[in-house]
C-alpha cells in the first residue's frame, strides 16, 4: 500500500474518530478503561495468517469483486462456507457458497450462488449457518432489509435451500427507537438447553437481543432488548457473533468496532448466559493496543494485503445451534480484509474484500479456559 494511499484513507475517518478516541480515554470502549499499553502476551490475542484464502469468482451471470461476511461449518467431512458477494457498488448484494475438504482449496472450489435457488434475486447479505438439531434441520439466516432465514436438510446442496421466511413482522421498537441514522444488520442466532437468542446490531453502538424458546423457534421472537451499548458507534459497529466456550459456563460476544487508526478490528466480552446485558457482558479484549483481533496484532507469514481485520467468523468445534468453539485448540477465525490501493471506488462496495484464515498463536485468555469444568 502506498503512504498516501494509506494516509488518504486515515484522514476520512479522522474527524468522526477524534470524538470517539477522546471518550475512549475516559470510558470503557464497551466498559472497560482503554489500556495504556499493550498487554502482557499470556493474557492477549495474537494471531498468524498468510495469503487470502479465498478471493472474487465471478461467473457467466454474476460479477463480483468482492467476497465478505463469511460463515462456516464442518460437516461431512467438508467446510460449507457462505459468504456475500457483490458486483459493485450500487449493484447489489448476494450470498454465495462453497464447498471443499481443505483450505489450500477454497479459492478454486465451484461456487453457486443462491440466487439461483428458492432464497431468489435481490438483497441478500451476511449468512449465518448452524444446524438445528431439534428438527435435524440446516438454518441460513441473513439480512434482506429484515431478519430472514431459509432451511434445507441436506447442506451439500446448495439448490435445496427453502424460499425466504422472516423472524420478525417488522423492526422491533427498541431499534427504531434508538437506530439513528444506523442500519440494522448482522443477525445472528444461538441457543442453550431451553432458549434461542436472536443477536443483531445497527452501525449506531447498540448490539440487541430477541429470545424465543427451543421448541418455539424459529418463531416467537420477543423480549428484545439492549443487550450491550457502546460510548460511541465506531466503539461497536457490526459483525457480531456469540459462541458458547465448550467445556466452560462462558459465551464468548464478539463485535467489530474501528482501531484507532480508522481499520476495522474485533473486541470481545464474555458473560455468563446468554440472558446477560450491559455490564454483565465482562470486557475480555476491548481497545485498540489490546484487542480481541486486529491487524496490528497479527503477523503476516506473507506479504501483508489488509489493514482491516473485518466481519467474519471463528471456526467452531460443533455445527449445532449451542456454536461452540473449543477453547483446548488454537482459535482460527475466517475474516475478511482488502488492500485499499486495489479499490475499484470510493464506495462501500466497491471495496475489494477477500478472505483470510488466521489462526491465534500463544496463550490467551481462551485457552487459559481449557480445562474448566461446567
């Protein structure tokens, strides 16, 4: 990247980041007081990754110059990632999917997208899937301008999956309440013994939370609330996920948030249950020199090709709705990253998004878990 280049793209967010650094200094980025220094290696996250491991693939009927928002899981003896893809700015947005026994594969592996199939044309963007094992059945659940999702009971084919249903008849009022000038986005679903937990945010600092009953789901979603709020709406932006840390009484919430230098990072809370808001979500990794995951604190084993450290996921030891990450193995996250010197716009979308898989090196507070007993 260029220093201009690089230059140019920090100053764009200077003005909105100043307020936000300022309170940062004073306030916790989601409660906690910004650290002055980065921490001690055994009690932070440092991760490792190397090229993109998946990139653009259009084909005869789709452009596509980016990939991003990626979801995955195991099953079969094969990852199953969906993703959304995009032509370009104002082009619209649509999710895609791949299949393949190894990573050194992904980038090469057919691709289908879903348009082609009951899920239908038109806005589609930023899948979640997970296997709900009640009705032995696979969810896909994404963002259409509400909460929709689609089923299927074989997720190797890709041409199975249902038409769109929605979790909701429209915007709960607590989010039109305080959703400004934001977008409400990014659902993401999770389940213990006796509940599912609808997670979403709204690019305006507030992350929220439905609750239906197991046996009810996917319908009955209610009791929505502020589930987290941050000083600002750079502090905690988009790209949320919950995970269950197996082995432990621990949900692990992650939501992306910009650095102090204007790129996207990751921080993270844990609480005890899933019914938890506010200051019961405990900051476990929540400011620029000690994030949950951020470029700065990521070596790149090859040239570096990202500032960002972006919407993505954390590969999960289970395919089920519990979404359990096992904290005894070292945590690899799928996220997505571009070089800004390869923009095709000033847009959004514009933005040439691939993805990288990046593994985490060392102790950190997730595998001084291992060995917890519930």
């Amino acid at each position: 990247m260029t220093q201009n280049r690089r230059a140019q793209r920090r100053a764009r967010w200077a003005a909105a980041l100043t307020a936000a650094t300022l309170a940062a200094t004073t306030l916790a980025a989601g409660g906690a007081v910004a650290a002055t220094q980065v921490a001690d290696d055994a009690e932070s996250f440092r991760w490792s990754t190397g090229d993109p491991v998946m990139g653009p693939m259009p084909d005869a009927t789709h452009g596509s110059i980016a990939v991003k928002d990626p979801t995955v899981v195991e099953a079969g003896g094969r990852y199953h990632v969906f993703f959304t893809t995009t032509p370009g700015e104002g082009l619209g947005w649509h999710i895609a999917y791949k299949s393949f026994d190894s990573w050194d594969e992904a980038d090469s592996a057919p691709i289908t997208y879903l348009d082609t199939t009951a899920i239908g044309p038109g806005y589609r963007a930023a899948p979640q899937v997970f296997y709900f094992a009640p009705r032995k059945t696979w969810y896909l659940i994404y963002q259409d301008g509400n909460a929709a999702y689609s089923t299927t009971k074989d997720i190797a084919d890709p041409s199975s999956w249902s038409a769109p249903k929605h979790f909701y008849d429209g915007m709960p009022q607590i989010i039109a309440d305080n959703i400004g000038n934001g977008f409400w986005l990014d659902f993401w679903n999770i389940c213990d013994e006796e509940s599912c937990y609808l997670f979403s945010t709204d690019d305006n600092g507030h992350h929220y939370r439905s609750r239906t009953s197991v046996k009810d789901f996917p319908n009955g979603f209610t009791d929505t609330v502020i589930a987290k709020q941050g000083p600002n709406r750079f502090a905690m932006f988009e790209g949320d996920a919950v995970y269950k840390i197996d082995g432990t009484e621990q949900y692990l919430m992650l939501i992306e948030a910009f650095g102090p230098d204007g790129a996207r990072m990751y921080k993270a809370w844990t609480a005890d249950d899933l019914d938890a808001v506010g200051d019961e979500w405990e900051p476990l990794a929540v400011t620029g020199d000690d994030p949950f995951a951020r470029t700065s604190r990521t070596t790149f084993t090859t040239q570096r090709w990202t500032d960002d450290f972006s919407h993505g996921e954390l590969l999960r030891s289970g395919r089920d709705q519990q979404l359990t990450v096992d904290p005894c193995e070292p945590l690899q996250f799928l996220f997505q990253g571009y070089d800004p010197d390869a923009e095709a716009g000033p847009g959004y979308g514009d933005k040439p998004y691939q993805l990288g898989l990046a593994t985490a090196d060392g102790p950190n507070p997730i595998s001084a878990m291992c060995g917890d007993s519930e």
